[in-house]
C-alpha cells in the first residue's frame, strides 16, 4: 500500500515537470558554438587545478583511479576529459581539504564544493553526454543560461582566474543574443497578428468587396488612371481602402454608401474621385 502511495505522488511531479515552458532560440549547431567553449574551459581549468596540486595527490591515488576507467587515461591527466577530471577531483575531495573548515577550494563553496560539482555533472556533463534532443534543439534557453552560470561558480572554486574573464564574456555574449532573439522574435509574432488583421478577408468578404469595388467604378466619371488606380487598391486589398469599406457595411443605402466611401477615399489618399 505504501508503494502505491509512493507510487501516486511521483507521476503528478513528472507530468508537471514535462510541461514546464521551454524556450529553444538556438539551432542545434548555434548551441555548440557556446556550449563547447564553455566546456572546454572549464575542462582546462579542472586540469590545472589538479597540476597545480599535484604534489598533494599521492601517485598510487592516481593510478588506481585510471586503472579502473574505460577507455584508459594516463596517471599525468594529460589525455583526461571533462568528465574524468570531475569524477576524480569529486571522488578525493579530502586530498585538497586543510582541516579545520580550510580547503583549496574558493569563493561560496569553499568548504563544500560537492553540491557544485555534482550540479553540473547532472546539469552539464551528462547532459552533453547524453545527447538529449529535442525538436527544437537540445539545450533550451534556460539550460544554456544555467550552463554559463555553473561554468562561472566552477572556475571560481578552483580559483582559476585564466578562465573566469572568457567565461564571463561567453555569458554576457549568450544573454546579449538571447535577449535580441526574444525581442525578434516578439517583434515577428506581432507583425504576424498584425498582417493577419490588415487587409485581411474572408472568401465571401472579399466576393462582396469586389463587387462593391466594381460598382463603385461603373459610377465613377472616366478619369481612367483614377478608375485605375481605385481597381489596383481593391485588387490589392488595401488595407486602408479595406477598412474604409468596413466601416461602411451598415449603410444600407447603395448610393448613400458609394458616396461616403468616395469622400471617405478622397480624404484618406488625397484625390480627387468625382461621382457621375
């Protein structure tokens, strides 16, 4: 019974949890160009945490942790990855502890850096590793904003001063692109309600239009390029000529009507249209 109740109370988390609002404003290969610098540097600064204290970490220590890894690393790190270097440095937090609350370590984990490095196992490493997809893209926004923060809090951990200022830049650069994606892309969503409403007719709308436009020009005295120009408008289904006629639709009166939109024409698009 207890299972089951367990078992109730983890599927509402979940559902939720899948339909948490994602952003994707990058391509799969627009992620890479921030995603493997990020990487990259970070993966450097743990190599050279690790050199920098290499005479703290006795040689059996290293040797014993390669000897279990597939494929092999040599004991020197020179050949490890991203993922290598996390996993030794989290497994012997002790070798770079000085006692009494002193450590190695900086900044805000100081005294415990394992949330840190764990967080960006999951977030980070296993995330690249894994190759989660999605339609969009495989980071979402969030994801790549969370991405540059851990990377920043890592170096500052290790203390290491050579990757903070690129890092820094990376994530003023991400979060510079992310904001003028967000502001195109709201600026493109409200051009298309826009453009959806200016002009717009239905199939039965645009029937009476036309025949609204060619009545009015059978009335009209000949000036033929201002006939023309009036054909070209309705073809064209301008917007102003559009709502002119909309405003008009009540009218019962076929002639009353005409007249005012020829009025209404003159005014808005400044000519001279003369009635029979």
């Amino acid at each position: 019974m207890k299972e089951k109740v367990l078992a109730t109370r983890k599927k509402p988390t979940n559902a939720l949890s899948s339909q948490l609002p994602q952003r994707f404003s990058f391509l799969p290969s627009e992620q890479d160009a921030y995603v493997e610098p990020i990487l990259g540097f970070v993966e450097k600064s743990f190599y050279r945490f690790i050199i920098k204290h290499d005479q703290r970490i006795p040689n059996k220590t290293k040797e014993n942790f390669v000897s279990r890894l597939n494929p092999q690393r040599k004991a020197d790190f020179s050949d490890a990855d991203l993922s290598c270097l996390l996993s030794f440095i989290t497994q012997n937090l002790s070798l770079f502890k000085l006692g009494q609350q002193q450590t190695l370590f900086e900044g805000t984990y100081k005294t415990d850096p394992l949330p840190l490095f764990e967080s960006f196992k999951v977030e980070a490493v296993n995330h690249k590793k894994l190759g989660i997809a999605h339609i969009e893209g495989r980071w979402n926004d969030e994801k790549l904003r969370r991405l540059s923060t851990l990377a920043l809090e890592i170096v500052i951990c290790l203390g290491d001063s050579e990757a903070f200022q690129p890092l820094v830049e990376i994530k003023h650069k991400l979060e510079a692109e992310l904001a003028e994606r967000m502001i195109m892309k709201r600026r493109k969503r409200e051009g298309e309600d826009y453009n959806a409403k200016r002009g717009h007719l239905t199939n039965v709308e645009y029937g009476e239009f036309t025949d609204f436009a060619l009545s009015l020009v059978s009335k009209l005295e000949k000036n033929e390029e201002q006939v023309k120009q009036v054909i070209r408008m309705a073809i064209a289904k301008n917007e102003a000529l559009v709502n002119i006629w909309r405003s008009l639709i009540t009218q019962r009166d076929e002639d009353a009507k005409i007249k005012k939109f020829v009025n209404f024409v003159n005014i808005r698009f400044n000519l001279v249209i003369i009635l029979k």
